[in-house]
C-alpha cells in the first residue's frame, strides 16, 4: 500500500462522508466519556438506550456521583458488566470533582489516570470531544487496518501507530470515525462485502467477495 492510494481510499470516505462522528449519543465531554467507559464490549445501540434513560437525571460528575454504585447501577443494569462500569464511573467522578474542577481533561495522561479509561477511550475522548488528531483503535479499525493494507499491524498499538504516521495529515482527524464505520457496516468480519465497497479497487485484500 502507498501514499497514492491511501490518499485516495481517505478521499472518498470524505466524498462519501464529509462529517462523521460517533454513534454513540452525547452532549458533553463528560457524557462522552461516561458512554465511551460504558460501550467497552457492548453495542453502540445498547449504551444509547441506558444513557437515554440515565443523562436526562443525571449529566454532570456531581449529578452521577450522588447516585452512587448501586444508584448507577440501576440505569445500566442492561449492558454488560455493569457493575464493574459503575464502580469506574463513580470512582472516575470523584477524581473529576477533586482533581478537574468537574472537567474532563484535554489530555491523555490526567483521561488514563481515570479509572475504566484505558488507551483507547482517551483516544475517543481526545478525538470526539476535543478534535485532536488520536486513533481509537478497536476490533473494527484493526481489521480493517490490516485487511486492506492501510496499516498492518500484530497487535492494537502497532496499528494506532501506523495510523497516526501513514494517514496524510488532512485525513487525520476524522479517519477514526471512518474506517470504524467502514468496518461496521460494509468491511464486516465474516464475510466483507466488497462488491458494494467504495475503496474495493483500491484495497490489498486478496479473497474479495461479492456483495
């Protein structure tokens, strides 16, 4: 894969999306990073349902503080290990209110400190909330990473880094958002469906498929 095509696979996901952005619904950096902790090995749609329920009573470090674990809880009781995800959200409030002034922080160093936020959600956070140029690699992204010879990589951080230096520069920003949503719905896992795929002419993958 060179320069040429991976400037030309990234145009045409902006051609096709000038403004892509998260599935996950949020109105705040702090909402953000409340969904970002929830979503780890759930759905988009699934945290959708319970921050539906749960942001309207509660949106603010204090607000989800007061509830407490078993308060919080009860409003995501529906996604997986839930109870896990309180105790790091309650716990990750009170460093918000003490250390933060009830912000969250520009930066990945004070979004890693936070309990239930590892690389990949600082990434989110740093990318969605803030406009920084940060790959959030997850299971999409590698795949498609490594599928179509945009950046090959053995594991997650190998592939975050051949991102952030072969992506051209102008693509930065929102290439996260786009080879996610490429992985989500047209580069699937089992079965990719190339014949309907924008970047198929353009892609190193050597079983192509139909649609």
């Amino acid at each position: 894969m060179n320069q040429a095509k991976r400037y030309e696979i990234f145009r045409r996901l902006r051609e096709d999306n000038p403004t892509p952005t998260t599935e996950l619904n949020f109105s705040s950096p702090f909402e953000l990073l409340v969904a970002v902790t929830l979503s780890a090995q759930a759905t988009d749609v699934g945290v959708n349902k319970a921050t539906a329920k749960l942001f309207p009573v509660a949106n603010t470090p204090e607000a989800i503080y007061a509830l407490g674990v078993e308060g919080l809880s009860e409003y995501i009781k529906t996604i997986g290990l839930f109870n896990s995800k309180a105790r790091n959200v309650i716990a990750a409030c009170k460093m918000l209110i003490e250390l933060h002034n009830s912000q969250v922080p520009d930066n990945r160093e004070a979004l890693e400190a936070l309990p239930g936020v590892g690389r990949k959600t600082a990434n989110v956070v740093l990318n969605t909330a803030f406009g920084h140029p940060a790959m959030a690699v997850d299971t999409h992204i590698f795949r498609v990473s490594n599928r179509t010879g945009i950046a090959p990589g053995k594991n997650v951080l190998e592939v975050e880094k051949k991102l952030m230096r072969f992506v051209p520069k102008e693509f930065l920003v929102d290439a996260h958002h786009w080879l996610i949503l490429h992985g989500r719905y047209v580069c699937k896992a089992r079965i990719p469906q190339c014949g309907s795929c924008r970047i198929e002419d353009l892609c190193d993958y050597k079983q192509k498929t139909g649609d």
